[in-house]
C-alpha cells in the first residue's frame, strides 16, 4: 500500500507562523555573515555584538531554526502512522536542537548587553529553563513508552519555542508607532510572548482532556 504524506493544516500553519522568527534569524544571520565577508562592521550597534559572537549566534539561531521547521512534524499524524523511523529521529534532533536554543539564550543573556533590563532577563532564564525542563520530561516520557505523557509535554516545549513570534507579532506595530522599543517594552514583548504561548499549550490540552472524558462517558 502507498504510503501517503498529509499534513492537514496544522503544520503549514505553524510554519506560517514561526516564519516571523525564521526571517528574522535568517536575516540576522546575512547581516552577521556578510560583515565577516567583507570586513565592514554593521552600523547598528546591536548588530555588532552578533558579528563579534558569531559562534555563540550560530549555535542559538541554527538549531532554533531546526526546531522550528521539525516543530510541525512531530504533530502530524501522518508521519507518526507511516514514517515512524523519521519521527523518532526528527524528535531526537527537535529535542536536541531545543536543548542548544535555550542553553544558548541563557548564555547570551549573559555576554551581551542588559537590553529589556532585568525583567527581560527574567523571562531569558525562567522560560529557556523551562523549555529545557520540558524538553527532558518528553524524552524520558517517550523512554518509558508513555506517548500521551510525551505528547504534551512536546507541544509544551514547542509552545515556548515559537513564542520567539508570538512576542514578534507584538513587537512590529509596536516599532511601527512608536520606534525602536525601550527597555520595557522589550520585557513587556517577550513575557507577552511566552506567557500567551504557555497559556495556549495548556488550553489545548485541557481541550484534549475534556474530549477524552466525554468520549469514555459516551
């Protein structure tokens, strides 16, 4: 029998909406390539800190884009049912790559400089931590062939991942009306992110709770 891919609309969506974080590392990783290039330090002085720590970048914004892109995939049922090998070596480089992004934000919350403040470092640190925590709880979840266990404890983790858009989607019209964003509103900006995306992770899954209380009651 033909093995058939579907990735319904889940997937694309997801991918539609960490392509405002794709883009940006994307681009953010031209700027600092180019500079490295052609010897020409970027006039912005955020931009120079990225070219004078290109490794440390590198390691937080590739495998922050693996994450992103593999995100997607471990959630489409299709993979699960007929590629069962690709999903599982997928999700050990999803989990890797999540792991390395966040041990990497916590590193360059420390080298570079204290824009967004304290507050801002809050969130570096509670959330990276966090994602880290969840990360793990997945993999010895799926250690112990607990698959429900480890099935929300992966969106959980992918949550906190793609909040690097959702504090995006609150960060351009900001800039838009008002400019470069001070160091408030740039903690603002990412609490906003992780706290919607965490919030939202947990409504799924009370969601899926409830559906699954009312399916054994029928």
């Amino acid at each position: 029998m033909q093995k058939k891919l579907t990735l319904g609309w889940l997937a694309p969506v997801l991918w539609l909406f960490g392509s405002l974080a794709i883009l940006s590392a994307i681009y953010r990783m031209w700027i600092t390539t180019a500079a490295l290039t052609t010897g020409v330090m970027p006039t912005d002085p955020g931009d120079v800190h990225y070219v004078k720590h290109i490794l440390m970048i590198s390691l937080h914004i590739v495998p922050g884009l693996i994450f992103l892109v593999l995100g997607p995939l471990q959630f489409t049922p299709s993979i699960r049912a007929h590629w069962p090998k690709f999903h599982r070596w997928s999700g050990r480089v999803f989990i890797a790559s999540g792991f390395v992004t966040a041990v990497t934000a916590m590193t360059m919350n420390m080298v570079f400089p204290p824009v967004g403040g304290l507050f801002k470092s809050l969130a570096v640190y509670i959330f990276s931590i966090a994602q880290i925590v969840t990360l793990i709880v997945a993999l010895r979840a799926i250690l112990r062939r607990d698959i429900a266990r480890h099935r929300a404890w992966m969106i959980r983790a992918f949550a906190i991942g793609l909040s690097v858009s959702t504090m995006r989607i609150f960060f351009i019209p900001v800039f838009i009306l008002y400019g470069i964003p001070n160091d408030f509103t740039i903690a603002l900006g990412m609490w906003i992110g992780f706290v919607v995306n965490t919030l939202a992770a947990e409504f799924i899954l009370w969601r899926e709770r409830v559906k699954r209380s009312v399916t054994k009651v029928a």
